[in-house]
C-alpha cells in the first residue's frame, strides 16, 4: 500500500507529467497519498433538485431540470458571449456563458429535457446561472450520493482540474486500485471515541453515500490529525520536563511569609489562591515550570507574579518582570516596590532610558545578587544583563514578545530559570489546549470583590453632544476619561491626522483652564510621554486623549471613562483590553464605543458582544468564531496550526477527545515503547522533526 500511496501522481490515468507540474505547483500533490490527501471541503446533495421559483440568496451550487430556449449569441469578436433561457414547470432561469459561445450553441438541442447544475447569481435583477452544466436527461447515469467539491486554482481550472476535474481523479484513483490504508490509531482509542478505520474515512471522505458518511469520515479524519497534535505536544512536555533540570524551591521561604501575613493590601480570591497552589507544587516538583497564567484584565495577576517572586528570592534566587512597553515596566515597578516599602528586598528597574552611568551599577549588582528583583521592559534580554542567579522569569502580557526573545530568558542561566508567562487577552480553552498544549496552563477566573461593572455603551457620530454633556457630568463629579483613538500602520497618516484633529476638537469643547488635557500618541519622545502620563496618573489631567500605547496594562483607578473612537476598526480582543483600563476604582464606570452609522456585519457583531459581556473568555470565544485560530495567535504563530481537515474554531469537542486520549495514552506508555504502539512513535517522530523546538518557547 505505501508504494501505492508513494507513486508520482504523473502516473495516475489522466494526470501526465503537465498536469503533475501543476498539481505539485498549485496544491502540493506530488503522490497518489497526497490527492487522497485532498479533502473536499463541502459536498452537495444531488438527489435534491430545485425549481426555478425557489432559488434564494442563500443557494450554492443547486441542480434543477428543465429545458432550454431562445439560445443566442451576444457581441462578437472575444467578447462574444452566448446566453439562453432555461425553463421548468414553475418559471425560468437566464444562463451564460462567456467562454466557447459557439460551440456550446451547436451543442444544445432546443427543447431537450437537461439536468443542470451551477451556481446561480443575481445579474440586473434575474437569477442567472454562469457556465452551467448540461447533461442531457438521456444520458443521465443515475448519481448516487453526494457530490464533493475540492478547492482549485485559476491555473488548475484552465487546465480542466477545477473541482469536477479532481473529483475524477479521485473517482479513478478508486476505481483502479483497492485503497487499504494501515490503521495509525490504537484499537482502544478507536473504539472508545467511535471512530471508523483509515481506510473507511478516506472512501467515505470523498465518495459518501449519504450525510451519515460525511460526518462519520470527518470525525475518523479530524480526530486523529488533533490526536497526533495533541500526542506531539505531550510527548515534547514529557522530553522537556525530563531533559531539562529545574530549580526546586523547599521553602515557601521568609519574604514570601512576611509579605503574606504583614503587607497583603487585600485578602487573595479563591482564584489567585488556587494558581499560587499550582504554581508552589511546580516548585517542588524540580521540573522545570514553565506556565501560562490566563487572567482577564483587572483579575489580579500582579500579586500572583509578585509572590511567585518572592517564593524565588527565599530560596536564594532572583527573579525579573518583564513588560512589554516602558509605561507598563515603571508602574509594576511603582506597585511592586510600595507593596514591598517595609520589606529587606532590593528592586531595580531596567528600561531603554535607563541612563549609562545607573545601568552600569544595575548590571554589578545584577551579577552580585543584590538586586533580587529585577522589573524592566525588552532591556532585560540584552547579553550584558547577567545575574548570579536567576530562578523565576514573569512575563506580562506575553503576546506582545516574540518567540526569540522568550527563548532568550531561557537563557539567562545554566539552569534555565522557571517560566511564568501571563496574558489578558484570554485564549479560547481548546485552542489553548492546541496552541499552548505542552505548557500548564492556569486560570484566573474571579474578579477581585467589590468591582463595579463597567456599563458599555454604542453610540454613532450623531450623538456626539450628548457624549461630551456626560463628559462634563463625569469630570465635574471628579472622575477622569479616556478618549482613544486608532494608529494603525496600514493607514499611519491618516490616523494621526484624525487624531490631532480629535484633540483639537476636544480642546476646543474642553477649553483651559477649566479643563486640562493629555495627549499620548507613538511619536512622541518616550520622556514626553512619560510626562503625559503621569499628569494624568496624579490626577492633573482630566481627559487622555490617546492612541492604543495605553492599551496595555495601565492601571489609574480614578479614571472611569473609556471612549473609543472609531471602534469598528478595532479588534475584540483590543476593545476588551481597552476596557479594561476602566472599572479599577470604586466608581461606576462606562466604556463608549464610537462607530460610524455603516457598519459591516462582522463589526456589529464586535460591538454587540462588548455591550453584551464583559467576560474575557466569552469575547475570545467570538473572536475565535470571527477571526479564526491563524488571526487570534498572530501570523507568526498560526503555522503551527496548518491543519488539513479539523477547524478549532468549530471542532473543541474533538480537541478535547483527542486531548483525552492522548493524555491517557502517554500516562500508560510515556515514550510509546510498547510494540503495540509503534506505528504511533514513527509517526509521531516525525512530527517531531518536521517542527522547530518550540515546547522552549514559553
Ligand atoms: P491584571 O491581572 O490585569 O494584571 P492587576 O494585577 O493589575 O490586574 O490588578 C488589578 C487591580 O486589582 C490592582 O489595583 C490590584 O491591586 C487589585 N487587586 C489584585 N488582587 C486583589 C484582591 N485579591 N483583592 C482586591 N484587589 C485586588
Ligand atoms: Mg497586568
């Protein structure tokens, strides 16, 4: 069978060495086993026929029977078209064809019963159906089943393999050779989940008989690309924990106790208590820990990193905080070393403009161990950055930093420093699960008590008065707003303009002395914008007019107001994170989303789900729904997720019983050494090789 699978597809009948360059070309089918390979991606019933009366917006392809008139060409030369009117016992359809008019004319006998099959389009208000398919209901051979459709390529199509072209290779690979495939998954696993054989789905996947079929095989098909993923990912964890050595850290140790029973501000929720768990028995696993601590904005994470830290320090050991943007760094520094003012516990802080002379002592004192706790931005990655000892790095907001530069953080000791990566842009679990399936993964699924919700509001342009009547309302009861508007790169100029022009029109409706503003955007100088900033963390500004630089991690309770311009053009994901600048106060606080009055189905969508929820994980569930998995984790990551059949956004159900079965498997046979399992370790080997080492990625 492997040889079968393993022929040129030059050799399949019909193929021929042009159309082999092609199909290796164009769809990366160099094999008979790579065509097989070749899902179709929707399949139409053809024992359902329409009528012409009931074609709707909603058709694809459809199949109706009738007969054919009033066949005339239109134009000349090579724009000549040719059109007809087909008819059925409830009206007519228009058909066209821009290609090969005038042989299709001497083809058509007027008034011959067809059977045909297209795709209908409105074209000036009649239903019209492009390049049909005609078959003459004398010639018909009665079709049984489902018809698949496989996607093609212009350069494919002019070669006659448009979808119908590829589905008769497949007719024929079937035709001519018996297809048994060796089975890749443990009977037990099969039985358990429901599964049919290989050899069953790939018949079934192309040629079904019914719906029955088509659900069966992409089950089968589906399930076991997900279980090879998921199988890969555990056996990584299981290489890593065993390969790499880890700190262990006996004791919760003296400044982790002395903080939790004397400086606590707040007792911890149920949530951070339960992470804090899971993270203390990594520590005295002596595996290395390397986790994704999952929080939604305002749920926390902070305390959670800082004792993790703190643990580090008792055993001896330093730890660092990295944050993604300056703002972000110098506020966990401000934070972390107010909550630690009574405490014996050095904190140094490393950013871009931190100056020669102080970086120089940083780094002696670095090497020395006095500095414990090192808190900074992508400074820490640089090579001179050394420490006598690194136990524990944090990273927040973890998307906003390449995989190289996590890995660099491995690094930093011969022991590799345990990891703790946090983020506040929730991922869907089972993608999680896909993504981050070699990581521990922790929730932190509890807001702090006593917030108060934050009521989100979408209004258009035209209720702009009344938006800037409630500003004043807000600031003259003391609260402070945020107003924010989009810089993107694609349209950097525009937005820029668009925003200088905002805050000219705020400034003029919000005139000094009464009111004084902020403005904070990416071209400014890092100190000028610090300087912004921190005018309106003391309270000096009433409004921040900004770009998306705050969207990230700032935390200023008294500001209870996030207006977002032009919303529309803001992702889920960054509309969720922008509210989360507000609600971190006492005060009730709003979140306006500005939007155009046309708004493209996809961006109501948005806005309605930001009115309805508040709940990180329910907007990364739409989001997914929206954008799928490759946009969700970033392009540089969605390779990994090149997968042929199974769909995360559709399919977490089968990625949970592939996650089981695989969990079970590796806990009964961790390196598949048992015989039965030997065509699972080649193929998961494999696997293996073809990937970069990215279980180290943090
Ligand atoms: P995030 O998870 O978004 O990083 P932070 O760690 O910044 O959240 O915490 C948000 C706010 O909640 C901070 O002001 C912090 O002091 C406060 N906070 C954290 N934990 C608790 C708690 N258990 N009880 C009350 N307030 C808390
Ligand atoms: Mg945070």
């Amino acid at each position: 069978m492997n040889e079968l699978l393993s022929t040129p597809i030059e050799f399949l009948k019909g193929v021929g060495p042009q159309k082999a360059q092609l199909l290796q070309k164009e769809l990366g089918i160099f094999t008979f086993g790579d065509l097989l390979n070749t899902y179709p991606f929707r399949y139409l019933d053809r024992s359902i026929y329409h009528k012409c009366n009931q074609i709707s917006y909603t058709d694809n392809y459809l199949q109706l029977v009738g007969t054919i008139s009033n066949v005339k060409e239109i134009g000349s030369g090579r724009i000549k078209r040719l059109s007809a009117r087909f008819t059925d016992d409830t009206g007519s359809v228009e058909l066209i064809w821009f290609q090969g008019a005038s042989w299709i004319k001497q083809s058509i006998v007027v008034g011959l019963s067809y059977q045909i099959f297209g795709k209908p389009k409105l074209i000036s208000g009649v239903w019209t159906i492009p390049h049909p398919e005609l078959t003459p209901i004398k010639d018909l051979t009665v079709r049984a089943g489902f018809q698949p459709f496989y996607s093609s390529t212009e350069k494919l199509n002019s070669k006659g393999l448009h979808s119908r072209g590829i589905e008769k290779l497949i007719q024929t690979i079937f035709a001519q050779h018996q297809i048994i495939l060796p089975e890749c998954l443990p009977e037990n696993i099969k039985k358990d989940n429901q599964l049919i054989s290989r050899t069953e789905a790939m018949r079934k996947i192309h040629l079904p008989q019914n719906e029955l079929e088509i659900k069966q095989a992409r089950l089968r098909l589906k399930f076991e690309e997900l279980f090879y993923l998921q199988l890969e990912m555990l056996i990584r964890k299981g290489v890593r924990i065993k390969q790499i050595q880890g700190f262990r850290f006996e004791q919760a140790g003296t400044p982790m106790l002395d903080f939790y029973n004397n400086h606590l501000p707040f007792e911890l929720t149920g949530a951070q208590k339960r992470v804090l768990k899971e993270i203390r028995k990594d520590f005295l696993t002596g595996n290395h820990m390397n986790r994704l601590l999952q929080g939604d904005v305002g749920s926390g994470k902070t305390l959670v990193a800082l004792v993790a830290m703190l643990i580090t320090i008792g055993n001896k050991h330093q730890a660092a905080l990295m944050a993604p943007t300056e703002i972000l760094a110098s506020q966990h520094f401000e934070t972390i070393k107010e909550l630690l003012k009574q405490m014996p516990i050095k904190v140094g802080l490393l950013t871009g403009s931190t100056k020669k002379a102080a970086r120089t002592l940083l780094f002696e004192e670095l090497l020395s161990g006095e500095i414990q706790l090192l808190i900074g931005t992508h400074a820490l990655l640089e090579d001179p950055v050394q420490f006598k000892s690194l136990g524990l790095v944090v990273i927040d907001e973890q998307h906003r930093f390449g995989v190289a530069q996590r890995a660099k953080m491995w690094r930093k000791n011969k022991i590799p420093p345990h990891i703790l990566v946090m983020t506040a842009t929730p991922i869907p679990r089972t993608l999680a699960m896909t993504f981050y399936g070699d990581l521990d993964v922790s929730v932190i699924d509890e807001l702090p008590p006593g917030r108060k919700p934050i009521q989100t509001i979408h209004r258009f342009e035209s209720h702009r008065v009344a938006l800037f009547g409630f500003m004043r309302k807000e600031i003259a009861l003391g609260r402070q707003i945020y107003l924010v508007y989009p810089l993107i790169k694609e349209s950097e100029k525009l937005d820029f303009n668009n925003l200088m022009d905002g805050y000219e029109a705020i400034s003029r409706s919000f005139p000094m002395p009464e009111y004084q503003l902020s403005i904070v955007h990416g071209k400014m100088k890092a100190e000028d914008k610090e300087y912004e900033m921190q005018r309106f963390i003391k309270g000096e500004t009433h409004i921040m007019v900004a770009t998306t630089v705050i969207e990230v991690g700032v935390n200023v309770p008294n500001a209870s107001v996030m207006i977002i311009e032009s919303a529309e053009r803001f992702g889920l994901a960054q509309l969720h994170q922008l509210r989360g600048r507000v609600g971190r106060g006492a005060e009730k606080s709003y979140c306006v989303l500005m939007t155009g009055a046309e708004l493209s189905k996809e961006a109501k969508k948005r806005m309605e789900t930001m009115v309805r929820t508040t709940d990180g994980f329910e907007i990364a569930e739409v989001d997914l729904q929206l954008r799928g998995p490759g946009d969700l984790l970033g392009t540089q990551q969605s390779g990994v997720l090149d997968l042929k059949i199974a769909d995360l956004s559709k399919d977490g159900q089968i990625v949970v019983m592939a996650r089981n079965a695989a969990r079970m498997l590796t806990e009964d046979d961790p390196e598949l050494v048992k015989p039965e399992h030997q065509a699972l370790r080649e193929r998961v080997l494999v696997l293996l090789k073809s990937r970069p080492n990215w279980s180290t990625i943090g």
